[in-house]
C-alpha cells in the first residue's frame, strides 16, 4: 500500500513539475516577445502580451497555497489587491529627493538647494509616474552613446545653450551625441588619448572614475571603449534632463553635487577623478571640495582638472575673467594639491594632472603643515548626510615606503575576482577570504539560473542595471560585460558596509537608504535586483513605497528579479499586481523545499494617456 501512495506520489510531483514547466516556458517566451518588440513603440505585440498578463495555461501557480504564509492573515491571499492610479502627467519626470520646487526653499550657499531633500511622509505621490506619449525603447548600446530618442527625454535646451560645444545636437525625431564638449573640440576619444599619456588606462591600472559636473556624460562614456568605468554626477539645475540623458545613452550617472554634504561613497574608492570646466570652486571653502575629492580617491590615484583656471595667461580674455582672480584661484589649487600630498605630473594647454602619493610616508613634512588637520580615522566611511569635512583624510598605515596605503590593487580584470585588500586586511568585519570566495561561486550560480528563467539576461536587452542590496558585489561580478553595467547600492542600515569592496572589486555603486527616493529620473534602468531588500527593511519603512520608487525608476517593459523569504515574496507580489506588473514566483534553483524564493516581474508598457485618464497630484 505505501508503495503505491509513492508511486501515485511521484507521479503527482511529476505532473506539477511539467505543468510548471510548461506555465514558466510560456510566461518567459511572451516576456521575451514582449521585451524584444524593440525600439519604436510599445508596439502591438507589447500591447498584446499586456493585455494578456499571462499564459492562460496555468493562470496561477497557486504557489501561496503551499505554503502557511507566516505572519499574513489568510484572508490577505482573498482580498481584493490595490490599484495603483497613474500620477499626473506633469510628474514624468518627477525626482522627488531633487524635486525643483522644494529646492528653491533651501539657502543657496554651497550648493545646499541642489542636494538631497527629500519629501516627508504626507508629501509622498502614491501613485504610478508616466512615461511620456510616445515612449519607446532606448537603442541598444554601442548605438545609444550617440542616439537618444526625443520622446525619452523630449527637451531641447541643451541644444541651443551648447550648440557650439558639440554635446547634443536635434535631428528629426532623436538627439546625436557627438562626443564632443566645452574641453574637448576635437570629441571625447581625442581628449581621452591624451589623459592616457600620462595615466595608465590601457593596462587595466585605472578602472573606476568619477566625473563631478558631468554635462551629459560624454567623457564617461567614450572611456568605456577602454574598459574605464566611470561614475558621472551633475546637479538637476537650469540645465535639463544632463543626468537623464547620461543614462538614456546607457552611461552610469546619478544626480548629485559637490555641496555641503559628503558623496555617497567610502573612501578609497576612485583610480581616477576628473573635472572638465564642471564649474566647482575647488580653491574656495578652505579646500573642502578637493579634501573629499582626496577622501575617495585612492591612494596613487589621479585627478584631472582642465578647463579655469589652467592657463589662465593664455585664456582670461575668453573666461571673461581678470588675470588676478584667475591667478589667485590656480594658486590655492595649487596650494591644496600641496597640503594634499598631490603631485603635479602633467600639464599642458587648459589640462592638468596631479597623481595622490601612495602612503603617508611620502608626505614629508605635511604633519608641520598648520593647515593639515587629520580627519578622525572613522568619519571616512561616515557619509550619509554627514557634513562635508575641511580635514585630510589619513592614510591607513603601512609598514615601509613602497608600500600602497590600504593594500595594493591588482590590474583589471584579475582584480574583479580577485581577493580585495580590505578582505585581506580585515577591514570588513565577518567578511573572511573563505566567506568572499564562496559567495563568489554562490553569485555564479544564481546568475546561471536567472539565465534559464530570463534569456535575455547578459544579451544587451538590459543595459542599465541595478543591485538594489549588493553585499560583496557577487551578482555584478558574474554578470560582468561590456553589454550592461550595474550600479552596486549598498543599504546604509546594511549590516556589514560592503561598498569599499565592491570598488576594490574594480566595480561601481553608491550607499542609499530605499526609505527614500533614489537619485535619479524616472525610467533610467532596464533591469533590477532585489535580493533581500524587503526581508531588510521590514520593519524600517513600507514596502508600498519602496516597490514604487521601483516602479519610478523601471523602464517600460523592463524586468525585476527579487530573491526572498516566500511570505516576503507573496507580499510584493500582491502589491505590484496592483502595478501593472506580470509576476511569477519561482523556486530556489536548490529544489521547491529552500523557503528562499525568485519572484520575476515585467513592467507593463503604458504612457500618459493610456489605460485611463492621469490621476491629479
């Protein structure tokens, strides 16, 4: 009798497994029908699969109902889901912690007006940003550097107040990127070949760079050609949509500005920064800025400043500026780079180069340096609306001349799987070599399985993409390519501060609270990671608004992976319903019995206009 139970079993379990199968194959074939409609417009097949929102072989895996579904009320798996109503048309490219009107209520001194300020809990929009009519696909990379679509971002300031710059040009229905800018006539590759020169890019030595006052990126994103990341940033200012072309053109960028607060990131994070006439007071403030220029960029790292006051003999007339301020501003730069440790390796036209000692010992003489006061050791890494600090950050200790301060980095691509010096050193408590090496391999296989579930994963379907919780940086590492970047946040109430390793790693990301909006337009990611994301803010903030700053910042037709506890998962899984999201929960790739579960989604096309009227604020 017990073996025919089993046998009746197994054919059961067999049965489940096919049909799932069967439901999975189905739902993945639509989406990548769905995804791959392409560039032009949320064309019929996307309009099709939306209506469908499922297969129609197996309506629901009824996953649930497997499950007790600890800590939800059984009536939840019967009530009625909320719907979310579309936001106005005006909030299409709604930023709410960089919301214009808001900052105008702030004080003008040090750019504090251009910060984060966020809305309080009763100013929150709960409702669903538009995409603009016409909306569509971006052009996929290396096309989109130089393409954008104006229905994406339908401005045309740009266009005129640099016309004779070469940033952006309108023809027809798309905008052109020449790759030129204010410092580089010649386009970005001319300008870029000649900062190779002098510092190492080609053999991998420098990886991650940060440009301040970005423009549209164009530097950034012609240094992709030699395999240099770089972290762009531009205040949301007069001039529109700087940071929302940057990442249309599939280029990474934040909003952001050198103000009164610290940058998101750790110390020691940079091999190179970069300022091109990006209008940053660097001699003024006591040297502020270039204090926390110095905070994140390593040690033996670069930074380049071309543009004013750099041959300022030649160029005064043009500036419209006098000799004497012009002079006066280059010798406090001068002067700051010197109390830095800075030295001055290059210079030549409107270009200069200075490269950061490697250690504390190479510095002789800076500790009788009245101005030279130390940073405490542990206000490094302190940052999330922390005050920007007018001290030198220290070096970590070293035991001879020739060592690199916090531990010599490897070349790229070895250093991506490479053991980081700030493991090796124990600077990230719990995290030892054993650990980061397994959870390498545990990255590769999770990658692995996302690939079965979603075939256009690591094809250049997704350029932009996000890890909303990134740990050691394991899932950026494996997805690894030049057809996509990923931005590494790590959480600041995260219980180990990963994100120095993530750079050590040769990668790039930001420190962010999900309580609060992130910094960036609306619809300027293709695809999103969220692994652990609710499990960690469960009792921090509501997860209503979390998935719907997701929402805000998901492209049309773009895709979400989260990875949880399953009753984590049922939850978000009811909320985005009521989204316009299509879902599916998925077992771990281990077997049904691990209680950690995939839930996949794709976000329905729809534009101001469609499907119903747009709601008011």
């Amino acid at each position: 009798m017990a073996g025919k139970l089993n046998v009746a079993d197994g054919r059961t379990r067999r049965s489940v497994s096919i049909c799932i199968v069967v439901g999975l194959s189905c739902f993945f074939y639509m989406l990548g029908a769905w995804q791959k409609s392409g560039f032009g417009k949320g064309d019929s097949i996307a309009m099709e699969v939306t209506r469908q929102n499922d297969c129609g072989i197996l309506p629901n895996l009824n996953f649930e109902t497997h499950h007790d579904g600890a800590g939800i009320p059984s009536e939840a798996f019967s009530s009625k889901v909320e719907e979310f109503k579309p936001c106005d048309a005006r909030f299409t490219d709604y930023t709410p912690c960089h919301d214009q009107n808001r900052a105008m209520k702030f004080p003008r001194k040090d750019m504090n007006y251009r910060e984060r300020h966020c809305p309080p809990e009763n100013k929150k929009l709960h409702c669903l940003i538009p995409a603009p009519k016409g909306y569509v696909t971006p052009f996929p990379w290396p096309k989109s550097r130089d393409f954008v679509p104006y229905a994406n971002v339908p401005y045309k300031s740009l266009t005129v107040e640099k016309a004779v710059q070469n940033w952006v040009q309108f023809e027809g229905n798309v905008f052109r990127f020449p790759g030129g800018g204010t410092q580089f006539p010649h386009g970005a590759d001319a300008y870029i070949d000649q900062l190779a020169s002098v510092i190492p890019m080609a053999n991998g030595t420098v990886r991650t760079a940060l440009d301040t006052g970005c423009g549209v990126a164009s530097w950034g994103a012609y240094l992709l050609k030699k395999n240099v990341l770089a972290m762009s940033f531009a205040p949301r200012d007069s001039h529109e949509a700087q940071v929302q072309f940057a990442l249309e053109r599939g280029v990474p960028a934040f909003i952001g500005v050198l103000g009164t607060i610290k940058l998101p990131f750790p110390s020691r994070s940079f091999d190179m920064a970069h300022c091109s006439r990006c209008l940053i007071p660097w001699g003024s403030n006591d040297g502020k800025y270039m204090m926390e220029v110095d905070r994140v960029l390593r040690p033996g790292g670069y930074w380049v400043l071309s543009g004013p006051p750099i041959n300022w003999k030649t160029n005064f007339q043009a500036w419209k500026r006098t000799k004497e301020d012009l002079e006066k501003e280059q010798n406090n730069i001068e002067g700051i780079a010197e109390l830095l440790c800075w030295e001055k390796t290059y210079e030549k036209g409107e270009i200069a180069i200075w490269r950061k000692r490697i250690n504390a010992d190479s510095c002789p003489g800076r500790q009788d340096e009245p101005r030279a006061r130390i940073c405490e050791p542990k206000s490094a890494d302190e940052i999330w609306y922390k005050n920007m600090e007018t001290c030198v950050t220290p070096f970590p200790e070293v035991n001879s001349p020739e060592e690199v301060a916090g531990g010599e980095l490897k070349t790229f691509p070895e250093r991506l799987n490479a053991v980081p010096p700030r493991i090796i050193s124990g600077s990230v408590p719990g995290i030892s070599v054993a650990s980061y090496q397994e959870d390498n391999k545990l990255w590769k296989k999770h990658l692995k399985a996302y690939k079965r579930i979603n075939k256009y994963i690591d094809t250049g379907r997704y350029r932009n993409v996000m890890d909303m919780n990134a740990g050691l940086g394991g899932f950026a590492a494996a997805l690894e390519s030049s057809k996509s970047w990923v931005m590494n946040v790590v959480p600041i109430i995260a219980e180990k501060s990963t994100l120095g390793v993530i750079y050590d790693r040769g990668l790039i990301g930001i420190y962010h609270d999900w309580c609060e909006a992130f910094s960036t337009y609306p619809r300027t990611y293709d695809l999103i990671h969220a692994n652990g994301v609710f499990s960690l803010y469960k009792n921090t903030c509501k997860m209503e608004d979390i998935l719907l700053e997701m929402d805000r910042i998901l492209r049309p037709e773009g895709a979400v992976i989260f990875r949880d506890n399953v009753d984590e998962l049922i939850k978000v899984k009811m909320t985005v319903t009521g989204m316009r999201w299509n879902t599916k929960i998925v077992d771990h790739e281990d077997g049904p019995y691990v209680p950690e579960k995939i839930l996949v989604a794709v976000k329905q096309y729809w534009t101001v206009g469609s499907n119903g009227t747009t709601a008011s604020e």
